[in-house]
C-alpha cells in the first residue's frame, strides 16, 4: 500500500523560475493538504483541496502562488517567479474522507539560488 | 485566536527515563487529538490519536487526555536514542464549513545515551 508521494524531492531554481510540486495522496485518500517548514520552524498550513475544489487557501499566499486537485492526476503546488524566501520543505498530507488523520509524504526541499 | 501551545525545548532525557512532552489548546470544542514525530530532516509521522478523556496506551508510547484542563501529553516510556526528535501536537477546530489542524510548533526531545 504505496503511501503520500511527492516529487521532486529535491528541487533548484533561480530567482524568477516557477516551480511545480507534485502530490499523489494515498490509495482511497481524496483529501489532500499542503504545508510549508522553512528551517527551523513549525509546520505552516497552506492550502486544503479536495478532489477539482479548493476548500481552505487560508494559508497560501496572495501572489504567486496557486494549488490544483485535478480529477485525474496528482495534486499540484505551484510557485511562480521563486524568491530566495520561498526556499523551504513542502510537505503534502492526504487524508481519507471523513477522517482527521493526515498522512504526511516525504516533502519537497524547494532551494532558491 | 485558535491555538496549540507546546514548550519548545530541547527536553533532554537520559537513555531509559520516562520523557514527558505536553500540549495544551485553546478551543474548547476539540474532541480529538494527534501527536506527530518528526526526524529532522525528514516529514511527520503519525505517532497516535486520542478521543476520549484519560489514557490511551500503544508500546511505550502513552497519550493523556484532560479535555477541562485543555491538555494533552505524551509519555515515552523507557527512552532510547532513536526517540530523539521533535513531536508536533495537532488538534482540530473548526473553521468555517471544514475542520483544519492546528499544529503546535513541536518540543525537539534529546535521548542521551
């Protein structure tokens, strides 16, 4: 039972670039949450998203960033224009309906160069 | 302010002693509740989940629920060195038409051998 998968794992970019995070909740999982730890520092929610619904971007910024949870496909976290401040871990968490607990996948390390 | 207050640490214990991490919160309609363990560099884990007043026991991991006093801990009997990590403490509320996590922001433990 593959669990939350994340790619890349690692990703560089130069100021200005976009940068695409990848999300593939678990087996059965239609809920899917997506954080931001900079070093250091607590978890920092972002956005929660359902499948083709975004139901919380409390979190997420108001520029630059956006978040989608096609019918088919994974879960996408993008960033445009990347700034140094943007460099942290992204982690996605995938949840079952109904259900609190949040499986978290591995993260994505976003560096900004 | 909904929030999840956790004493930051380092909370260094030596290798056999009971470690003892707490939370407390501050929405009084919380009924469920989750400690996380995270490695560093690495994502959340779920450790456990607890619902009802009281105890809750799973191996050497034990979570106390005291919804009155708004508390919740976590016992690590028996510590060993690979216990070294932050433990993250998540309680839901209820934000509008979903319910969200809120995440403390973690007490980092120190197993010494």
């Amino acid at each position: 039972n593959a669990g939350v998968m994340q790619n890349p794992r690692h990703l560089v970019r130069r100021r200005g670039q976009e940068a695409r995070l990848r999300c593939s909740p678990m087996k059965g999982h239609s809920h899917v949450y997506w954080y931001r730890q900079l070093p250091e520092e607590g978890l920092k929610f972002m956005v929660y998203l359902q499948k083709e619904n975004i139901i919380d971007e409390s979190g997420m910024p108001k520029e630059r960033f956006s978040a989608e949870f096609p019918k088919e496909g994974p879960s996408i976290l993008r960033i445009q224009q990347v700034v140094r401040g943007d460099s942290a871990a992204y982690f996605c968490a995938s949840s079952p309906d109904r259900t609190e607990t949040q499986y978290f996948g591995p993260g994505t390390r976003l560096l900004v160069l | 302010q909904k929030e999840v207050e956790q004493n930051s640490g380092p909370l260094s214990v030596p290798e056999g002693a009971i470690a003892s991490l707490n939370c407390t919160y501050s929405d009084r309609g919380s009924q469920s509740f989750f400690w996380y363990r995270q490695y560093s560099g690495k994502s959340p884990e779920l450790i456990m989940f607890i619902y009802s007043n009281g105890d809750k026991e799973d191996g050497r991991f034990t979570a106390q629920l005291n919804k009155a006093s708004q508390y919740v801990s976590l016992l690590i009997r028996d510590s060993q060195p690979s216990d070294s990590a932050t433990y993250l403490c998540a309680v839901p509320i209820n934000a509008g038409n979903n319910r969200k996590l809120i995440w403390g922001l973690g007490t980092s433990l120190a197993v010494n051998p």
